[in-house]
C-alpha cells in the first residue's frame, strides 16, 4: 500500500494514532543507530532510508534514478513492516544468519520475507536487534555487499550483464542435477524465450 505523502511528516501525519506510535518507535531506532551516509526520506511510497546519489552515483540497478535503498518503514493494509535490505543483501558477516539468531534470543515471533519483517503492534518487534541490524551496516559496508551480490549474478552496478573479461563473479555453489523432466522443461523455456527475444 504505497502512500502519496511527498514528506515523512506527511506520511506519519496520516496514520490512525496507535500505529502512528509504533511506526515513530521504530524509526527512532533507526534514526539512533544509522551510518552518516545514508539519508532518511519518502522512497516507493514508504520512509526510506537509502545511500544518496552523492555517495553511490549508479543507484539502484533496478531504476538508476533512484538512491540506492537500504531500509524502510511502512504501514500496509493488515500489518506494519520493516524492510531490512542488509539482511538480503548477504555478505561475509551473513547477515541473514545472524539476524535470525539474535532474533530468537528475544523470544519474540519472527515474521519475515526476504527482508520485510511484519508486526501487527509495537510489542511485536524486536527494536534492539533492529537498532543492530542497521548499525552493523554503515554505507561502505552495504555498497560493499551490494556490488558482491551484483557481480555474484554475472551484473555490473547499472545491473546489465559483464561482457566476456570484465570483472569475474565469485563462483556460484553447485546445483543439485535437476529431474529429467525439469531439464527439459527448462531448455524448452530458453527456447521459447529466445524466439520471442528475436521478433
């Protein structure tokens, strides 16, 4: 549910009372714990809090126009959400890992997508391991893993492929040989791309 607020006071502004406080609760934490070269503002209709373009001049692959995000903070539908981009954006600390952990040290009940961490009240969330979580990661750090992730997946900083000799990616884990009837399945997805690719 993305908001057409133009200012993070326009977007708390417009929350009913009880999640405008726990929304306000998280940010705090946020605010509290976050590297200097990030910067805090409304990005896809939530608060966001990404690495400005004088920092990181590409952006973000997906839309270049766009600060590269980091975080956000969001009131939807059925639920309120945290987005923790350095969780997904994995690197050698594993982040992922370690969030999850401390996570359940708190006896708290972790409801998480990739990096979306719901709650349905204040209560819900475990602000701490948050605070950590965004203090662990100052911009170098997350530009860092985010160029890893890009050329992990054969992609430059603008997200187009690397030409033959251009920066390696580190070398992916093996598969599992998949079923026969996957196999083929899957070559004759490729076929079929590359004949719509042509027209």
């Amino acid at each position: 549910m993305q908001s057409k607020a133009r200012t993070v006071a326009e977007y708390l502004a417009s929350l009913p009372t009880d999640r405008r406080a726990a929304i306000e609760a998280v940010r705090k934490v946020i605010l509290r714990n976050l590297d200097a070269d990030y910067e805090e503002g409304m990005q896809y209709g939530m608060i966001g809090y990404y690495v400005p373009h004088r920092v990181f001049p590409p952006g973000y692959h997906c839309s270049p126009d766009q600060p590269l995000p980091f975080a956000a903070l969001a009131s939807q539908k059925n639920h309120m959400a945290v987005y923790l981009m350095g969780v997904y954006v994995d690197g050698e600390d594993n982040e992922s890992q370690w969030f999850r952990k401390a996570w359940a040290k708190t006896g708290k009940k972790l409801d998480m997508g990739k990096c979306c961490v719901r709650f349905k009240k204040l209560e819900d969330i475990a602000l701490d391991v948050v605070g950590e979580s965004v203090r662990r990661l100052p911009a170098k750090k997350y530009i860092g893993y985010y160029a890893q992730n890009l050329a992990a997946s054969g992609r430059g900083l603008d997200g187009k492929k690397l030409k033959a000799g251009g920066a390696k990616a580190p070398a992916a884990k093996p598969k599992a040989p998949a079923k026969k009837g996957a196999a083929k399945k899957a070559v004759a997805t490729q076929k079929t791309a590359k004949k719509t690719a042509k027209k």
